[in-house]
C-alpha cells in the first residue's frame, strides 16, 4: 500500500466502512487522494507507477486526472464522507463559534506570512469564540502557536503520518468532532477543512491573506478563487457554498461497503 493511503487514517476509516479491522487495514490496490486539490487527486512528488487505479473523491476530479493521462481514475467519494456514514446522525446540541483552519505548511514547504496581522482581521469578524485549529507543523512551532494562543482556543486534530509511521488514525475522528461543535468552519484557503465542515452543516467562509509557500506558483492559488467564487469571502451565501462543497466531496457517489471493498481490492 503506498503510505499516504494512511494519512490521516483513510485507510483505517475505510476499512471500518467496509466491515474489517481499522487497526490493520489492507493493502489498497491504487492510490487513494489524500486531500482535495485542483489537479488529478494525487499529492505533490507522489511517486505513480503507470497503470495503477486512482481513487478520487470527485467526478470533476476524474476528468481532471484522465485529461492528464491518468486512465484508471475511479471516483470514490472523500473518505471523511465515509466516516460521516459510520458517526450517523449529529446530536442535537448548540453550535457555537467558528473554527479556523490557517493555511499550513508540510515537510516540503514552510509557510510565510503574517500570522497577527490574519488573527486581527478573524477577531474582527468572527461575532462568536473562535478555535483556532493549527495543523501540526504550525502547532509544533512555539512562536506560531503562542500567537494563536492569545487570541482564543488552539488545538490540533493530530499527525497526518509519513511512511507508515506515527500516523493518527482518529485524525478525522477528531476533526469531525469539532466541526460538529461549531456554527461556522473558514481558512484563508480553500482547502479540505473547509469542505468537511460545509458537510456536516458548517456556514463555511474564505477570506484574509492567503500567505504562501516556499516555492509556491501562485497562479494555482489565483485559479481557485476564481473558479469557486461561491465559497469566497467573509460570509458566502451558505446554501450555495455548501452544496458547491459536497460536490466537490464527492457527496452524490458513496458507494455501498461491498461495492467499497470490491473497488479498492478488499473483497476477498
């Protein structure tokens, strides 16, 4: 199984989805996106052996991915939609605030921007308590951190994992849980978060400087804002941005367990 398949326990909720262990997932026959992106599912520097199946969450996706050569693409759904499945309904208690997921960095890439400067601007505009949630390469930088820290809540839902080794796999448990706990979910990016907490009701939001990474081409950044005005801005309308979200999720194709396990090569 090549190792980002674990990231952020995918592998493991997916199992679960389908019947097995979720301590010991098998080996899934391709290569399973890890995040939502603007190209054919697979990460950055993903090493892709020709001729293996991709698992992606959407059908835009797909046709991304074909357009770029990649002919055994199959669309899956996001495995966090899986999860959803697997948690059933939310309880009905009060949301409260807003979580807000900054754009991060990775191994690879270190982020640059100024951090106080995006705290004031969600300070301002955020009417309730906010939680800001650092994924771990800014959590475990102290400055970065202490910043947040004076200006509310800070968490972390856990460690994403590399090369099968200290992966989280209650990372999207973890996550689920505190977007369930909030009327709003935003992030100075696009990205994931944003989408899974539009999913499970979340008024989601895009806005402040979208900072950058070492190395980064813009142009990609640029693209998407055009492309998905309607998740833009301090208070997008949230019908429209929730359902763009669940698009993009894959909400409209999740597959039944036997025809889960029989895609990613679980069914014996």
């Amino acid at each position: 199984m090549h190792h980002a398949n674990h990231f952020y326990g995918h592998a493991h909720v997916l199992a679960e989805y389908c019947g097995l262990d979720p301590e010991n997932p098998p080996r899934i026959n391709g290569y399973v996106q890890h995040g939502w992106n603007v190209v054919d599912g697979l990460g950055v520097g993903t090493p892709y052996v020709s001729g293996r199946p991709i698992f992606v969450w959407s059908e835009r996706t797909r046709r991304r991915a074909w357009s770029m050569g990649r002919r055994y693409a199959t669309t899956i759904g996001a495995p966090f939609l899986y999860l959803l499945a697997l948690a059933g309904p939310d309880a009905p208690e009060q949301r409260e605030g807003t979580i807000w997921y900054p754009f991060h960095g990775w191994e690879g890439q270190h982020i640059a921007g100024d951090h106080q400067r995006l705290i004031d601007e969600i300070i301002a505009t955020e009417d309730g308590p906010v939680t800001f949630c650092l994924y771990w390469h800014e959590y475990r930088d102290d400055r970065v951190r202490r910043r947040y820290e004076q200006a509310g809540r800070v968490i972390c839902h856990g460690y994403r994992g590399f090369m099968w080794r200290d992966t989280d796999p209650r990372f999207l448990h973890n996550q689920l849980a505190e977007l369930r706990r909030h009327r709003r979910v935003a992030s100075n990016r696009l990205s994931s978060a944003v989408l899974y907490g539009a999913a499970v009701g979340c008024e989601p939001a895009v806005y402040g400087d979208p900072m950058h990474l070492g190395g980064e081409v813009t142009t990609i950044a640029e693209r998407i804002r055009r492309t998905w005005p309607e998740l833009h801005g301090k208070f997008p309308e949230p019908g429209t941005a929730i359902a763009s979200a669940r698009a993009e999720l894959g909400a409209d194709i999740i597959a039944s367990p036997a025809e889960l396990a029989l895609t990613l090569g679980w069914a014996a």
